[in-house]
C-alpha cells in the first residue's frame, strides 16, 4: 500500500495508471481490515468477552440454509453435494447466531478444498445426547501432524496443494474456540482423499 501510494505521490506511476493501483490499494485495505477484524473476534472468543446465547433451534433447515448461500460456488465448481439428515427435525441447544458462523466457514473452506466435479457431503449423526455434524469433501490427503495445526492461528498448511487459497489462517481458529465456548468438541480428519470436519451439539430431547 506504501509503495503504490508513494508511487502516485512522486510521479513514479504515471497517471493513466494511477486508477489500476488505486484499485490495487483498496483491495489490500479491505484485506486488512478483514484481519484486523478476525484477529480482534478470535482474542474476543479466547478471552470469554463474547457471551454464549443459547436457544433451542432445529438444525436441519439452518444447514439447508446456509447451503443455499453457496450456490453460485457450488454450480460454478460443478460440485456433486449430499445432504443426510438423522432425523426429519433435529433440534439442538446452542447459540444460533454462532453456529451459523460455525457453517458458514466451513463450508466455504469445503468449497474451496473441493477441486472442480468434486463431492460434498453434509450429515448429521445421533450419538446419545449429541448430535454430530459431518462437513466432508472430496480433496487432497493431509497427513495427521497437518490436521493438527490446521486450528492454529494464522496457519496456512501447504499452498502448493491449493487448499489455501485466500484467507489468513484465522478462520478455522475462529471456529474452534466458537465450539469450545459452548462445550462442544470440533476435529478433523483426512482419509482416503477425503477431508471431513466434524463438531458436536447439545441434542434436545423429544
């Protein structure tokens, strides 16, 4: 941003490029501003200032929901996605607001792992009181000390394989203490050319 900007002040960029790095700048600004704001909600999250709100909600329609959200990726990727459900309505306590966070971010991470005419699948498993979420995908296999630090802060893993493509490693992190703040348990695992995340929730009883 310095450069291009001093680069405008002392006539290094010519003016009929000024508008191309100008561009370029703001770009950048918004870049930061969107890690400014990640690192200052996960030292939030770690620090407890967020308070959890939990509710009663049925969390079938919100993961249909937030699927939805990510349609133009999905046709754009030609991607083949699986919904299977447990149940016909599965309601479950937690803070809806931050589990609609929770999805969102994974499945934008899904979408991204996933290379074109790949396959997605979303399920729900009852487990005694819990119900666990399945977010997997058709990808590259990551060996087990990589799963590991895929929850640390600003880790990016191995570009060379195309699984991180933007963001700033903050996302994952973010989702990670989003689940622990509610009690909740999230991991990661690589298996046959597949990555599937998977987290817990709160059942509600019949």
């Amino acid at each position: 941003i310095k450069g291009f900007v001093g680069g405008i002040l002392d006539g290094t960029i010519p003016p009929h490029m000024q508008v191309h790095y100008l561009q370029i700048v703001s770009e950048e600004c918004d870049r930061l501003i969107k890690m400014t704001n990640e690192i200052l909600e996960l030292n939030s999250m770690q620090q407890e200032n967020i308070a959890i709100k939990k509710i009663n909600f049925e969390l079938n329609e919100m993961l249909r929901r937030k699927l939805i959200n990510f349609e133009s990726a999905i046709v754009e990727k030609n991607l083949d996605v699986l919904l299977s459900f447990c149940d016909e309505n599965t309601y479950v306590y937690a803070d809806k607001a931050i589990m609609e966070r929770v999805v969102t971010n994974l499945l934008d991470n899904a979408i991204k792992f996933t290379e074109p005419k790949g396959k997605i699948s979303i399920k729900t498993i009852e487990e005694k009181t819990k119900i666990i979420v399945e977010i997997m995908t058709t990808a590259a296999d990551i060996d087990s000390e990589e799963i590991k630090k895929i929850w640390d802060r600003f880790h990016k893993g191995d570009t060379t394989r195309g699984l991180y493509k933007t963001g700033f490693g903050l996302g994952l992190a973010i989702v990670k203490e989003m689940i622990h703040r509610q009690d909740e348990s999230i991991w990661a695992e690589s298996i046959d050319g597949t990555i599937k995340f998977c987290f817990t929730l709160e059942k509600v009883k019949n």
